[in-house]
C-alpha cells in the first residue's frame, strides 16, 4: 500500500484548524493520519540506510509544511538543513524559514527570556534550574550515551547553587544571562576571612549584587527569596570545605564555561532577535548546528533551545485558531534529555505540538539515557508516549521483538503432514515395490506473531536496487486500519530518486 499526502490547502482570511483535516492517507479505504493523530507523538525507527528519513520521514514533514505548520527543526547532518529548506521550498514556503545558527545573524539570550516569560519574578527560577539541570546532564552524557549519573547529593547542591545565583541576578538587575551567572559564581566568597576583605568586596561580582539587590525595594515574596540568597551567599558557601565547595560550583561552571565561549556565546548571549516562539507564528525554525560538524557543542545548543521552546510552547493558549507546530528530531537519541522528553510527550497534545522523533533502534533511545533498569524504564516510558510508531528495515534483535510484541499475536491454524512406506525385505524397499504407505496430517491451533520479527530486516531500503521505493510497517495505538483490520499497516514509501 503506498501512503500519499494531502496537498496545501486553501489559505482562509480566519484560519480555524480542523482537527479531522488529512494530512497523509495510508489507503485507499479511508485510513488517514489527521491533524488530530499528529498531536499524539510519531516515532520512526529504522536502521542507517534503511529510509527512515528519505521515506517517512520526507513525507511527514511535506504533510505537516504543506499544511501551514510551524516548526522546530533539530538538526545531526550538515544536509538536514538542505533537506528540509527543499521541503519549504516545495511547500511554497521559503519565506517562513528561519535559521538558527553560526553566521545567520539570529541571537537568542535563552536564560533572560525564560525569566521573562515567567514574569521577571524570582520565584519563578525554577524553569531555569530546571532547564540548566538538563542540560547539564546531557553534557556529561556527551555524543556517546550513557554518561555516568552525578551523584544525588552534588545533582540538589549543583541545582542549588543555580537556583541562588539566579535568583540574585534577578533580584540585583531584573535579568540574568549566561557570562552574569559564571562572572557571580567565580567570584562567589570561599571563606568567612575573604569576606571580611575590602578589597574582595571592591572586586568581587557576586558581592556587589548583593548590594544592589539590597538596595532595591522588594515585595514580601522577593525579601524572603533575598533572605535566602544571602544565607547562601554569606554563610552556606563560605563555611563549606574547600574540596565539597569547589565540586559544587564547577558543577556549574564547567556547563557555563561550554556557553560563554565562541559558537554558544554568539548564539546564546546577547539582544535576542529571534525566540522559540516565532514558529507560533508559521515560522519554520532550522537549528543549524549539526551535531556531525559542531560535536558536542551542536549537541548543547539544541538542546538547550529545544529545552526552551517546549517550555514556551506550553505555556501559549489554544482556541480554533491556534496554529500547530511540529517539534522534529532525526536522530533523536542525541537530544534526549533526562526525563524531560518524556513529561513533555504526555502533554504536549494539548498544546498542538506533533512530536516527531526519528531514530535508529530501541537500545539507541535506552543508551542514551542510561543504563541499567532506569535507562530501560525512562526509554520504554518515553516510547509509550508516541501513539503512531513507524517501523523500516531493521536489524537490531531487540527492537524487531518489541515492533512485533506491540503489533501482537493472533490465534493461527498451522497444518502438518507425513507419509511413510514399510517393506517387508530390503529388495522391494529398495525398487519401491510392496510394503504398506502410511499417511497423516493434521492441523494445530496457536498463537503467533502476526508479522514476525526476522520479517523486519526483510523490508525493503529504498534506492535503485528497489525502485526507489521504502517498505515500512505503520503502528497506530486505539484505532485499527480499515485496510485490514489490525492496528496496523504494511506500507511503501517513494523515495526520491537519487535521494
């Protein structure tokens, strides 16, 4: 069965979303992925070169450009970004990209603006703690997966300390960026004696906001929030060992260092000219910082905006007329962040949000959060979360046997027969002659996997040798195809030639 999408529809003066509207239809009974079902999270597995990205996903983004959506694009390939200004193109679309990244002239001062939308207030640091936690953690995983764990006593003191620094930048000048964080934390006190010192006190960053922010007028709110900082300042951090304190601000320091340099610094600190926000209105937003020429610090910077955006994209309010927007990861396993993609996959249907993530296999998504149980628990949490599953060629054991266990087994009839022939010498056995032939058959009832997991590494990848064409096999959670009854549907993808 090959799927098809929908072409661009009519532009209208009060554009009010239909929930129904087709964007890509299965069959031809009927069986149609709508705006609605994009809301609900698509997952695409797939081996390298098996056509995940040329064949559904191609057609994916067509179907939601094609549509009028906005988008967040993350990108791993130096090509992703051709890819997809093909895909505006071919969408009549060119005109909505933005992109994001080393020499296109956008800034986004990531860490203020998340202030801001939460009103300026330091009470509401906590997206910030939040979202620097996260990205932390992703920094000590790094490209490979599965970084080492942080301790949970440094984790809350490393989050403690960004809770406070941040929330005296808040209090002192009703803004925080990345080099004010790292300036108030390497000059934060280190004893009892250097606080009695003039001369730190004329030098030191982190002492003169708290002077500043002393000297602001304060609601009742902000006076205990200021109480707190400089407890912390003036008493918890100089009166700790010298070895428990320096752990705990370079947990810190050593992720702010990353963003106060070169690509990031540019990217990230400084007048914001574009935010997360702009695909709300139609703008189809490239983050092109691929991981395969930035390394880690593509790997940083995109996480840290797709961070923010979900944060943001939540917060907007819904009626008719609220646009959807796609948040789209190939090679999503470098992305993941910690929990984190998993809360938002539980809820960013209600902020028409398609979620779309592409990758290779199951242990792929569990390497890079971790392993052990917990790894295996969050990766499985996070997978549930996406109610159409797209399933390519594949070769990995493990994520053949989960596709075929989540499409199931059904009760199947298997039919057997033998015959036989006795003799009475070994003369006439041996000419065919004489004897008596026996013969049985019989049928036995079972319960098999409807499509069987070595079926997978069958499909076919695309390219010349397959006319182009990509087989995948399509899973959609509480609705069966028309087109065959069953949850779910074998289907051919063209790919484009050459492609």
């Amino acid at each position: 069965m090959a799927p098809w999408f929908f072409g661009r529809r009519r532009k209208r003066a009060a554009a009010r979303w239909d929930m129904a509207a087709p964007l890509i239809r299965w069959s031809d009974q009927g069986d149609v992925y709508d705006t609605r079902s994009s809301f609900s999270g698509t997952m695409c597995f797939g081996a390298s070169g098996a056509g995940k990205t040329s064949g559904p996903g191609r057609m994916l983004a067509h179907a939601f450009l094609q549509a009028g959506y906005g988008a967040c694009v993350l990108t791993c390939r130096p090509g992703d970004t051709d890819d997809w200004l093909d895909y505006a193109k071919a969408a009549g679309r060119e005109g909505d990209v933005v992109l994001f990244g080393p020499g296109h002239g956008h800034v986004y001062d990531v860490l203020d603006d998340e202030l801001q939308q939460a009103g300026g207030d330091a009470a509401m640091v906590e997206n910030i703690v939040a979202l620097l936690s996260a990205l932390g953690e992703v920094g000590r995983r790094g490209l490979s997966g599965g970084g080492q764990e942080s301790e949970p006593y440094w984790r809350a003191a490393g989050n403690q300390l960004s809770r406070n620094v941040i929330s005296l930048l808040a209090l002192a000048e009703g803004r925080v960026s990345i080099p004010a964080i790292y300036k108030a934390v390497t000059s934060a006190p280190t004893s009892f004696e250097q606080l009695k010192s003039e001369e730190w006190r004329k030098q030191s960053f982190c002492y003169r906001m708290l002077q500043q922010a002393d000297q602001k007028e304060r609601t009742p709110e902000q006076d205990a929030d200021f109480r707190l900082v400089t407890d912390y300042f003036l008493q918890e951090i100089p009166g700790l060992s010298d070895k428990t304190r320096s752990v705990i601000l370079s947990t810190l320091t050593s992720l702010i260092d990353q963003l106060n340099r070169g690509v990031l610094r540019s990217l990230f600190s400084g007048r914001t000219t574009t935010t997360p926000r702009a695909v709300e209105g139609g703008a189809i937003l490239i983050l092109d910082i691929p991981i395969k020429r930035y390394g880690t610090i593509g790997q940083l910077g995109q996480v840290l905006f797709k961070q923010a955006f979900m944060r943001s994209i939540e917060r907007r309010r819904i009626d008719d007329d609220t646009r959807p927007v796609a948040l789209w990861a190939d090679e999503a396993q470098f992305f993941l962040a910690e929990g984190e993609d998993f809360l938002f996959a539980t809820t960013c249907r209600g902020a028409r949000v398609a979620n779309v993530m592409l990758t290779q296999s199951l242990p792929s998504i569990v390497a890079a959060l971790g392993a052990g149980e917990q790894g295996r628990a969050q990766a499985a949490s996070l997978v549930a979360n996406f109610a159409t599953k797209v399933f390519c060629a594949q070769a990995d054991a493990e994520t053949n046997q989960f596709a075929a266990g989540l499409i199931g087994r059904s009760r199947q009839y298997l039919s057997s027969g033998n015959s036989s022939r006795s003799s009475q010498d070994w003369m006439d056995a041996f000419l065919g002659m004489g004897g008596n032939e026996q013969q049985s058959g019989g049928f036995q009832e079972g319960w098999e996997y409807e499509f069987q997991p070595h079926a997978f590494s069958d499909l076919r990848t695309g390219g010349p040798d397959n006319d182009w064409e990509i087989d995948a096999i399509v899973f959609r959670n509480g609705k069966r195809f028309a087109a065959g009854g069953k949850s779910w549907l074998k289907v051919t993808f063209k790919q484009d030639a050459g492609k």
